[in-house]
C-alpha cells in the first residue's frame, strides 16, 4: 500500500509519539509498503528504500499547518493517510495524546481549587485554546474516517467530547519492542548505574522517566518517597527527562528527601536507567497509553501508577505492579513502595510483567494497524463507488 503518516515532527529523539513513528514507519517499510512521511521538520538519517520524506516547514498556526498538509496530500496517490493528530485530511485518526479536549479538562484538575476559573477563561478566550477547537471541529467528523484510540479511555472521550460514531473506533494500544526492552539489560547496565548513583545493594531504586513534570505527577511521586522514607532508609527516586527541576528540588528539600532524588535531566537512551532501577513510579493525571510504562514492563519491572493511564486497562493491580485512582494517593504509593522492599515479591511482579508486555509487542500493534489500514481502504472504495 502507498500510506500517507501525517506527524508534527520525524525525530525518534522528540518524544513517545515521534518514537513509535519510528519505529512504525521502519516496521511498516519491512513489511513491503510505501510509506510517505509529512511532517514539519526530520531527523537526520540514510535512504530507506520506500521512504519518502516530504518537509511541510514555516507554518507557524497549527491550522495553517493543517491546510499545508491538506495541499500536499492532493497532489500524493495515496492509499491510505494516517493522521496522528495534527492534520485534518484523512482516512485514519490517531490521536497519540488522546482527545486534547479531555486532556485539558484533567490538567486543570492539577491546578488549585481558586486558579481554575482563571484557568478556564483563559481557555475560553486566548486565541492558542479557539485554534485547538477550530482543529478539532476539522478533525472530529463522523464522515466514514476511522479513528483509533490507544485505550478505552480515549475512546470514551471520542464520544463524550467529540460526538463520534462509536462503531467507527478501534482499540489499538501502543506496543513495545520486547528484544530492545528486556531484562536482560540488566546484566549490561545496572551495577555500572547504580554505582554512579552512589546506591547500596539493598537500596530500592525508584525511576521516574517524563518530560511534563507537573502532567505525569512528580510532585506526588517526590511526597509518596517523602512518606516511604518515614518507613525505611533504603529507596531512592532518579528522574530522568524535564528541563528546570527547581521547583521540585526546592519540594524534595522541604520534606527532607533531596538527598534521596536524583535529577538526571535528558538523556539519549532510558535503557540503562530501565535496566538499573527496581521499579517505576508514573503517577500520571493522564495518558492515552504510556509508552514509559510499557518499556518498563518488557523490561520487567513492577509499575506503580495511576488508573489515569490507558495502560492501566492492560494491567492488573497487584500483579504486574500497583494501580491507584488518583495521583493524590500518596499514602496508599507510599505503603506499595514499601512492599517492593521485598525482592521476592519484585521478582514476581517483574515476572509478570515481562509476560505482559510480551503479549502486546510491537510486531502485534503493527499487524492490529494494518487491519485497520486494510478496512480503511475498502471504506475509502465503497465511498468512491457510491459517489
């Protein structure tokens, strides 16, 4: 098939959306179909035969970009234009962030109690937030598109926020490369890591991975260790991503734990950090489906996070990890990280959820979206012989 991927940016160094496109796009190339690329900007890289690459550069409006993108595709002979949420021309949509009308519903659950109504109007009026419903309004149509949610969360707010056709969305959650995420890093990585963190043997690593402090929940994950340490000295929390800590820093320091936070700022690969730490800690207040947590999983480690997250309709509490409701929960994070102190039970939760991930490879989330390709594409045929 000749596919049409509309993403903002193609650069695996960018994020988890630019991340799986990579991935994607190589993948989808090995399976034999030709697959054009439009995006603002790309990572430098060799030839790939079958790749092609079409920049959509110096537009600044997200709906100017959109319009661009729509005038470039008019002069492609696609079979099949796959949107990951910055275009509106297309005949699937996949929204990597979710629903974005819901996603800033939740980010003014994080703000306090007598900012939101500021919050709100500022939504209401400035001119960034009447784009994002402009876009929207393109890009939510029920004209014969199909869209696919990471989760059944996301999927629900289609409906609720949207007004989509339930009978027109596919379940797909993100997928993980199980021989790149694996516990057999550990061997590589983890004493070499631990030993720059100045960890003894026994001393419980905590990972964090984000680059939206406030979004995925570090103040929480900084006061469920503040709580943990009032039950033992031996846990630690790195924090890998994010660009100014300071406030956090300044957090960690009032409750007496900076000496147990380690900021680690960005670094090229999570690899090593994965393969080091003990658990992962995802507080998030919302994910359509948490990349982090998946590659945690392969990797084979228990996760603590929150029902937030659509991985966490993959996940079972107290099995591969820990699931609570709220990133508020602090308490209840702290008692799960207490719990992890026992490596027998680490041993058995990392178990399962190496078994997990393996059951939702990224090979597996290839072959779920390309049957969603092939019903794209017979749709797109039905609609062109009934006009």
């Amino acid at each position: 098939m000749r596919v049409g991927l509309v993403v903002e940016h193609f650069d695996p160094q960018r994020g988890g959306l630019e991340y799986w496109s990579w991935q994607f796009v190589t993948n989808m190339v090995d399976r034999g179909h030709e697959v054009h690329i439009l995006a603002r900007s790309f990572a430098d890289f060799e030839p790939i035969p079958r790749l092609h690459c079409h920049p959509i550069p110096g537009v600044l409006s997200r709906m100017g970009y959109a319009a661009a993108i729509e005038a470039r595709l008019n002069e492609l002979d696609l079979d099949i234009v796959h949107d990951t949420g910055a275009g509106w021309s297309c005949d699937v949509f996949q929204p990597h962030f979710g629903s974005r009308a819901a996603l800033l519903d939740r980010c003014l659950d994080i703000l306090p109690w007598h900012v939101r109504p500021v919050k709100q109007l500022a939504h209401a009026v400035l001119p960034r937030y009447r784009e994002f419903r402009a876009l929207d309004a393109r890009q939510y149509v029920n004209d014969g598109r199909l869209y696919v949610a990471l989760s059944q969360k996301v999927a629900d707010a289609f409906v609720q926020y949207h007004g989509i056709d339930p009978d027109v969305i596919r379940v797909v959650p993100n997928g993980v490369n199980c021989e790149k995420y694996s516990p057999a890093n550990r061997d590589l990585h983890r004493n070499n890591i631990r030993k720059e963190l100045g960890l003894e043997p026994d001393t419980l690593l905590l990972l964090m991975i984000a680059h939206n402090f406030r979004l995925k929940g570090l103040s929480s994950a900084i006061r469920s260790l503040a709580s943990a340490r009032r039950r033992t000295s031996r846990v630690h929390l790195a924090v890998m991503g994010g660009a100014s800590p300071g406030q956090y820093r300044r957090l960690a320091g009032s409750l007496g734990v900076l000496n147990d936070v380690t900021f680690l700022g960005s670094r090229p690969s999570s690899i090593p950090l994965l393969a080091a730490a003990d658990a992962l800690i995802h507080p998030t207040y919302y994910d359509a489906c948490s990349l982090v947590v998946l590659e945690a999983l392969a990797t084979g480690l228990p996760v603590i996070s929150t029902r937030a997250t659509g991985v966490h309709e993959l996940m079972t509490d107290g099995r591969e990890g820990f699931l609570v409701s709220d990133p508020s929960e602090t308490e209840a994070m702290a008692a799960h990280i207490s719990r992890l102190l026992d490596p027998i039970l680490r041993n058995e939760m990392g178990q399962a959820a190496r078994n997990l991930a393996l059951q939702h490879t990224f090979a597996r989330n290839c072959d779920a979206m390309e049957a969603v390709y092939l019903e794209a594409a017979a749709r797109r045929r039905r609609q062109a012989r009934a006009a």
